[in-house]
C-alpha cells in the first residue's frame, strides 16, 4: 500500500472510530437522561424562566397582528386570505359564544380566557365560598374534587367549560384589576385521551414540575400538577407578579 492509501485509509478509521464514539456517548446519555435530571430550587427555576419570558416578550408580536401581517403579503390568495380571517375571528370570539373549547388543555385555558377576563363571559357561578363552588361544579358535570390553591387573590366565582366534551373546571379569582384562571383537568382524563396535553409542556411539568410561558399578550401561562389534578393558569399579570401571588413550594 503507498503511503497516499495509507494516509486515506488511516484518516477514514480515525473518523469511523470518532464517529463510533460519538454514537456511543449520545446513548449513554440518552440512557442516563432521567437519572442525570435535577430538581431546580424554586428561586432559581423561576428567575430563569422569568428570563426566558422576557427575552420572548422583548422580540414577538401579537399573534393576532401577525396572522394578519401574513394576510396581507400578496402570494395569498384572495380566498385563503378570507378564511384565515374567519378563523382568526371564530378564535378571537370563540371564549364569547360558546362554552366549547380547544380539545388541547392550555389551548382551551387560552381560549377561555379573554372573554372571562373581559368580563363577556359572564360566570357560571359567582361565589367566593369554596364548598358552594366545588357542590356547583359537581351538580354540572365535574367528576374530581376540586383544588383551591393558596393564591393571594380573591376568589369570585367559577365556570364548566367543555374540553372536548368533557366537563371542566375553571377558578376565577382577581386582584387588583386582573384576573387568575385556573382550569383544572383530572390526570386520568388525559391519560385516557379524552383531552389533550401539549407534549413540551407535560415533559416540562414531569421533569421540572412547572411550565411558565409568557402569552402573546404578554400575560402568563402557569401550568402545574397537584396530586391527580392538571391546573392551568392563565392571567394578565406578568410572570413575576403571578409568581409572587402563589406559594409555589406549596404547589
């Protein structure tokens, strides 16, 4: 062999040998990711997720205004145009004219949210007594006992909304001018497929036991697990001020 096939054949082993050890370390990992996981300390979770949000916050727009940016280029056409708006409408007023919701939890948590807010979505139950609540939502269709966080924040009443026909729970609480929603879903719902779990956000909840992400509005989704129970927040207080109203060591 002459000293150019030598050197070809040699670098050709060194790189399969490389690459043998690459796909050796990435299985290992993989192998060992759950173990390798650690339990973030709550202060130290949520300044990076606060981090996080305000990084998004600081280049996005409005959802809304960019469907419509979208609209406007002229490679769509006329008619998708019109039926992209009339999505867009049929979303933007769908927590207004109907109780059903996205078949997806955070989805239907977001969707709910505005007219509740608003105050468009007028209350299924207005009460800040927590046994005429949970007694109300059992009589309408809510099969799991309900949880009522320690929030600093008043309780004012609440909602069955229909997530993919299934009767859930939504908390309404405010302070200061705004609003805490807190749609509940059971766990073995969602197991069962009767709803829906974005797979980033139940991973997240899993592993590191929240999921914070800053709305298109700039508001807050809040989602955690308490015993059996899913529990989404969605509000227009920013995620520090959300935070701060929760004992999350407690959650």
């Amino acid at each position: 062999m002459d000293n150019n096939h030598f050197s070809a054949d040699l670098r050709a082993r060194s790189h399969d040998r490389d690459e043998q050890l690459m796909q050796g370390v990435s299985a290992l990992l993989m192998k060992r990711r759950d173990a390798l996981r650690l339990q973030v300390p709550v202060d130290v979770e949520r300044s990076i997720r606060m981090a996080i949000a305000a990084e998004q916050s600081a280049h996005e727009h409005s959802w809304v205004q960019a469907a419509l940016d979208w609209i406007k280029r002229p490679a769509v056409s006329f008619s998708m145009a019109g039926a992209a708006a009339a999505l867009i409408i049929s979303i933007a007023f769908l927590g207004q004219q109907s109780q059903a919701l996205p078949s997806e939890v955070t989805h239907a948590a977001l969707a709910a949210f505005t007219g509740v807010h608003t105050g468009s979505t007028k209350l299924d139950i207005t009460s800040s007594n927590p046994n005429e609540i949970s007694a109300y939502l059992a009589s309408h269709g809510v099969q799991h006992s309900v949880f009522y966080p320690d929030v600093e924040a008043k309780l004012v009443g609440a909602n069955v909304f229909s997530v993919n026909g299934l009767p859930c729970a939504e908390l309404v609480y405010k302070t200061a001018g705004h609003t805490i929603a807190l749609l509940q879903v059971d766990d073995s719902s969602i197991d069962a497929k009767r709803v829906e779990l974005d797979p980033v956000v139940a991973e997240d909840v899993a592993y590191s036991k929240w999921h914070w992400a800053s709305t298109p509005e700039n508001g807050t989704l809040f989602v955690w697990k308490s015993n059996s129970i899913m529990c989404t927040v969605v509000s227009d207080l920013q995620i520090d001020e959300v935070s701060s109203l929760f004992r999350l060591e407690a959650l």
